[in-house]
C-alpha cells in the first residue's frame, strides 16, 4: 500500500528526473537525513541512495540526463551485406509472387 504512493521516476520525463535528483541533492547537502528526504519528494528511500552515490562519485554530470535506449549498432548479429540481402528478399519476394 505505502509503495502506491511513491513516484515512478522512471515514468517522468528526463528534465522533471534530473529535476528530482537535484532536489534531493539540495535536501541532502542541507543535512537532511535520507530516510526524511524520501519522504519529502515521494521517493524510495533507494532511490535516494542511488542518486547520493551517483553524486558522490561523478558530481553534477552523474545525475544530468543521459541518452536512452540501445545504441545505434549495439548486439547487432547480421553483418550490413545481410541486412541488405534480406531486404531486397522482403521487397522483391511479394513482387514474385504476384508476377
């Protein structure tokens, strides 16, 4: 039930994230323990721990925004020769059909 009322941070867009992130920046660095800083903008206390650590070790640049999704060419099995033979298989194949 307490976890119904905790924000999805992964469902916020990039800016309203970072925007968080920093503000539990700001909350921590005024002394606020953890445990309370959770409570004040609806987030797991985990959440809270991973940006602190994030912060501690990378700064700033930790917790901007960064790209997402798999990256162009990432775990790719066919070769480009491939990719291109089983296109033209795709585009001429239902013209063969119908011929």
């Amino acid at each position: 039930m307490e976890n119904e009322l905790k924000t999805n941070a992964k469902r916020l867009t990039q800016e309203a994230q970072y925007q968080l992130r920093k503000s539990i920046v700001r909350l921590l660095k005024k002394g606020i323990a953890p445990d309370e800083v959770a409570k004040m903008p609806d987030v797991s206390r985990s959440h809270v721990y991973a940006t602190k650590k994030t912060y501690d070790e990378k700064g700033i640049e930790g917790i901007k925004p960064g790209k997402r999704g798999r990256r162009k060419g990432d775990q790719r099995i066919l070769t480009p020769e491939q990719e291109w033979e089983i296109k033209m298989i795709i585009v001429l194949l239902p013209q063969i059909n119908h011929a």
